[in-house]
C-alpha cells in the first residue's frame, strides 16, 4: 500500500527490513548499540561485523532511548544504517508516544541530512520492546507523515512490518 504525501510517497510492506534496496535501513537498536534479536539481529547477520565495529567506535556511549545515529551498512544493500531507539512499553504513561515518535523523526532527520533518497524503517519497540502494534503503528505513521509534510524528503519511506498482523496495524493506521 502506498500514499502520496507532499510529493513522497509512504509505502507499507511485509517483509525482511534487512533485504531492503534502500539508501537508509533503521535499525530498531537499544540504547548501548549492543546488537540483539529481532530486526537488529537480522541487520548484523546479513550485514556483517563492520555495522557493530563502526557505532563501537563512532558512539561508545550508545544512543538515548527516543534518538538515533547513523552508521555504515556493511555488505547491506544500503548506504547507512540508522540506529533508532525506541522505548520500552511500561503501560502507556512513561512518555512511551512521544519516545516512540522522536525516535523515528531522528531518524528521518539524520536521512536527510545524508541525502537519503529512500529509507526502510521497521516498527521500533512492537517486538522485545512489547509496544502494542496498534498503538505503535499511529504514532509511527503520524511521526512520518508529520515529518514528510514539513520536510518534503525523502522521496520514499517504507515501513517494512513483519507478519500480517502488524502489516493490517500500520495500513488501518495510514
Ligand atoms: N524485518 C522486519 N521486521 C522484523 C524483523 C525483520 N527481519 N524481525 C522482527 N521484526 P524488535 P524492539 C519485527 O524486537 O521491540 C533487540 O534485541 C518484529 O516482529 O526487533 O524495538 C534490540 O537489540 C516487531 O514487530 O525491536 C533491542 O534490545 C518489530 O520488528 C530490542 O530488541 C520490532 O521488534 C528492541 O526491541
């Protein structure tokens, strides 16, 4: 599914976030950049040790929960990958909404910033971090939309969700 947005366009996909031929991948990282399962260990699996090697490096103090950084892709079909780090979900009243969205607009910021023209980003926090996907996909969706209409760029983002369920979350959202 795909909607125009001042001149962008925002896509929903099912998918592998990892096998995404996109400027920039996001990454749904913690805030050591310590690699993990989910989305973060597929990034590392199919990118290789350089991803891990170059944040050690560049950001030895991590990343704080509602942000991102940006790094190298490794052997990915990317030229960055983008660490965002959302919140873990403490029942709704922990400021989880407005973590969950400056997460995803440093991330969008940061794309920008490099001349992304397409960035892959996945739902941060609906896995381990046990953010309720229905929940989460409004306030990624907004996040992004906001984002499109005050900045015009990039040209594409796609939320690429793992399984159905969160695939119908994020088009009943958009
Ligand atoms: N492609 C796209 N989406 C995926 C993939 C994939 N390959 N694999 C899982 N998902 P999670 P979080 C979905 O746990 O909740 C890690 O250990 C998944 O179904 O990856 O932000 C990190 O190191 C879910 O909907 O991220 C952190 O410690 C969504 O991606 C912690 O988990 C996010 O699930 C971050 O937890």
């Amino acid at each position: 599914m795909k909607v125009a947005i001042n001149g962008c366009t925002l896509e929903i996909t099912e998918g592998d976030i990892a096998a995404q031929e996109v400027d920039a991948i996001v990454n749904a990282a913690n805030r050591f950049l310590a690699g993990g399962g989910g989305v973060d260990g597929a990034i590392h699996r199919a990118g290789g040790p350089a991803i891990m090697e170059d944040t050690a490096r560049r950001y030895p103090e991590g990343c704080p929960t509602g942000s991102a950084v940006i790094g190298v892709a490794g052997l990915l079909a990317a030229k960055h990958v983008i660490h965002a780090v959302g919140p873990v979900w403490r029942g709704g009243n922990e400021n989880e909404a407005e973590l969950l969205a400056g997460a995803y607009r440093r991330a969008l910021e940061l794309a920008a910033q490099h001349a992304c023209r397409s960035v892959a980003m996945p739902a941060l926090s609906t896995g381990a971090y046990g953010y309720p996907i229905d929940l989460a996909s409004r306030v990624a969706v907004r996040a992004v939309g906001d984002f499109l209409v005050e900045s015009g760029t990039p040209e594409l983002v796609r939320f690429v969700l793992w399984g159905r369920a969160a695939y119908d979350a994020f088009a009943a959202a958009t």
